[in-house]
C-alpha cells in the first residue's frame, strides 16, 4: 500500500516539473537577447526611423542583423537610399557600431588668447564652431566638391544631414563613410558625405588653426583638413594660380601628411607644383623648406588609432606656414621663397612628362601664399579598383569609418595685418577688422 502510495506521488511530481520547466523555457525565449550583435540590430532600426522619412537621406540598416523583421520593417519605409546587403556583395566588411573608444576626449579649453608651442607668439580667438547645437550651422560651413578621387562611380556623396552619414551629435560634427548600395546603381557601394567648407561663410588670411578631431587612419580612407585660396566671400588678386595648403591628410592609413600646391590655372592644361615629404627627400632639400617630420602612423594599430582624438593646426604668418599635430611641428615652409622658381619644365619632375613650362614670372611669385583662403573638411573613401590597390577598401574594413570633430578655432595675431571675412549668426557677412 506505502509503495503504492509512493509511486503515485512520484508521478504527480513528475509531472508537475516536467509542466514547469516548459513553462520556463517558453518565457525565456521572449526575452530580448544581451549579446551585442543583436542589441546592435535593435538600436540601428530605432535609431534610423527618426530620420528615415526624408527619402534623400543616407540611412544605414545594419544587415549583419539576424531579425528578418527589422531589416523588412527598414527597408519598407526607405524611399531612396538603401544600405541592405545584395547576396553577391562580400560578407567580411564588418560595421563596428558598438565599438568602444578606448581614451576619453580631452580637449582643450577654448580661451581668448593661445600662444604658439613653437614660436612663442600670442593668438587671439576670433571664430570657431565648438558643435554644440544639434545639426550644422550654416552660417558657418557649406557643403562643397572641392574633394574628389577616382572613386566617384562607386562612392554616394550626400549633402544632405543624415543621423548615419553627417550631422552634428553628442557635441561633434560627425561625417561616417558607410557600406551603402544604390537600387538604381549597382557599381554604389559605399556612401559619405561631400566636403564640407567656409568657402561662402568664413575666409581668412594668417592665423592659428586648431581643430581637435577623432581621424580614422585606416585603409581605404581618406580624411583631411585643408584650405586653399579659390575665390570665395572675398575675391583674389592673384588669378594667376591659387593654392593649396594641406594642413593634414592620411591616404589610406600609414602617415599624417602636410603638403602644399601651387595650381596654375592660367595655363593650358592647369597644372600644380607642390611640395610634400617625398618630393623634398627626392631633391635634397627645396628653397625654404625645412625637414619633414611627418607622423609615421605604420606601427600603431588602425583601430587605436582611429580611435583616439588629436590636434591638427596650421599656424600661418606673413614669414612661413607651419603645420602641428599634437603640438609637434610637422613641417614648416618659408612662404617669402619661392620653392618653385627653379622648376622651369613643370611639377617637380612630373612635367617633364608633359612637357609643359612655368613661366617665369608665375615661378617666382608666391603672392597666393598671403591671399585669402578658406577650410575644408573631407572623409573621402577609396573603393574604386582604379585607385592605388594599397589604399582601396578591403573586406575586412572596419565600418563605419568615422571622422568626428570636437572643435575648430581659429586665433589671429592682432599685431600682424591679418585678414577675416564671415558670416554672422543672421547671416550677415562682416568683415572682422573693419567692424
């Protein structure tokens, strides 16, 4: 009878956990997961429908999901852009949204006066953007097609503000190259934004220019701030050739490159004479150019150095161009020599190629040196086969490729006949030394 008894209870006990234990497996498989693959697919759909709405965007869906639902779901209410994944397309790029920055940003304070590292003079603050609104401030950049590469044919550039591409967040000006794919176009792989520019907001001659920036130097990249001395608000006097003053760019990972141009738009076809690391070590030594000491970036990782912020200035007076990363002095150019007045057959070599001669007259001028020029900021990728194989996109290129800036300031020296046209916060062009 006992046994009987006990049997009995043993089967009811059975059967009562195995219930439970069904049940507790049902419950937990509708809670969302932790892992982050899958908690980046949630936070990349609800991120983009704030912005989705606006047909031209550039919005990005994280195709590495696993929810069949939320790429259908992102893509039905996309009218134009697209970035779902074709079958065909490689599988190994990679999109580290949720990649963690290693060192917290620093910047520097912005204060009225700053003195120069190297040269000891005093600059006083007279513009800058700190991006502390929350979308671009027009009366202080606009976007441009001063950049350009081979890339064209498989590269979107979007002028248009978009939460994945450009826009001001989280107190930065982010611009984000992204895998994309065209519907209408199936050689568009990748999506970035046009350069953006002060060429009708903000020109200006002499002076010291900061910007502190997070720069993916990466391969398949190509970031950069530069200026050159097209008309803009204020018009040129020299139309001769304008200039070009890279104050840093990094093709494609490896080093941090100052370079400098002249572009002889009067002649036929338009040519350039410029000055970089290499073309300096090739001729020994060019008429008022010092030793390069351009940033070797070989040994460090792509991720920790894509990664961490750095400062980027140009420091430019009536004598000489110098440019700085981290406070260190890059390289410096004498800009009362002229550095190619001995280039009688052309850029520094290459027109021999061409056979075409510099004038003279255009050889020994370096007015376009003390002109007005104006900013420019690029995050140009390489994808196109046509480019420099060493600098192209690889399936293991980490996306996005981001390029964020915390600020850019520019000082001047009140003791030197400087130069800056702007517009005001109403749009309102003012010239700063004749207010």
């Amino acid at each position: 009878m006992y046994k009987k008894i006990l049997c009995v209870l043993l089967a009811i006990s059975l059967v009562f956990g195995l219930s439970a234990c069904g049940k507790k497996d049902d419950t937990s498989s509708k809670k969302p997961s932790n892992n982050k693959e899958n908690s980046s697919s949630s936070d990349t759909v609800n991120s983009n429908e704030s912005v989705a709405s606006d047909g031209d965007n550039v919005t990005d869906v994280d195709s590495d999901s696993d929810s069949d639902n939320s790429v259908s779901d992102m893509t039905s209410i996309l009218s134009g852009f697209t970035n779902v994944r074709r079958p065909d397309k490689p599988t190994a790029v990679k999109d580290d949204d949720d990649a963690e920055t290693p060192d917290p940003k620093n910047p520097r304070a912005l204060t009225e006066w700053i003195t120069s590292k190297a040269t000891g003079l005093k600059y006083k603050y007279v513009w800058s953007d700190e991006f502390e609104g929350n979308s671009v401030d027009y009366n202080k950049w606009c976007f441009g097609i001063e950049s350009s590469t081979n890339s064209d044919n498989c590269l979107e550039l979007t002028d248009k503000e978009d939460e994945s591409i450009v826009g001001v967040r989280d107190g930065e000006l982010q611009l984000n190259g992204r895998r994309y794919f065209d519907p209408n176009n199936s050689q568009i792989e990748y999506a970035t934004s046009k350069s953006m520019s002060t060429r009708t907001t903000m020109n200006f001659k002499y002076g010291y220019v900061e910007m502190y920036a997070k720069v993916p130097h990466r391969r398949g990249a190509f970031p950069a701030l530069w200026a050159i001395g097209k008309p803009g608000l204020v018009e040129k006097k020299n139309n001769d050739y304008y200039v070009e003053i890279d104050i840093f760019e990094d093709l494609a990972g490896g080093h941090i490159d100052s370079n400098f141009h002249k572009w002889y738009t009067s002649l036929n076809p338009p040519l350039s004479t410029h000055v970089d690391p290499w073309y300096a070590a090739q001729y020994g030594g060019l008429p008022g150019i010092t030793k390069y000491d351009y940033i070797d970036l070989t040994g460090v990782s792509e991720t920790e150095a894509s990664y961490e912020y750095h400062t980027y200035a140009l420091e430019w007076t009536p004598e000489y161009l110098k440019t700085y990363y981290d406070d260190k002095c890059i390289c410096t150019i004498d800009i009362t020599v002229s550095y190619d007045k001995d280039w009688k057959d052309g850029v520094n070599g290459l027109g021999v190629g061409n056979n075409i001669a510099v004038p003279e007259a255009l050889r020994n001028n370096m007015d376009g040196f003390h002109d007005y020029i104006f900013l420019i900021l690029q995050n140009i990728l390489f994808c196109n086969e046509n480019n420099d194989q060493s600098r192209t996109i690889t399936d293991d290129t980490v996306f996005p490729i981001e390029y964020h800036i915390e600020y850019i300031r520019l000082y001047q020296n009140p003791d030197v006949d400087n130069g800056l046209v702007y517009k005001d916060a109403n749009g309102n062009v003012v010239d700063y030394y004749k207010k």
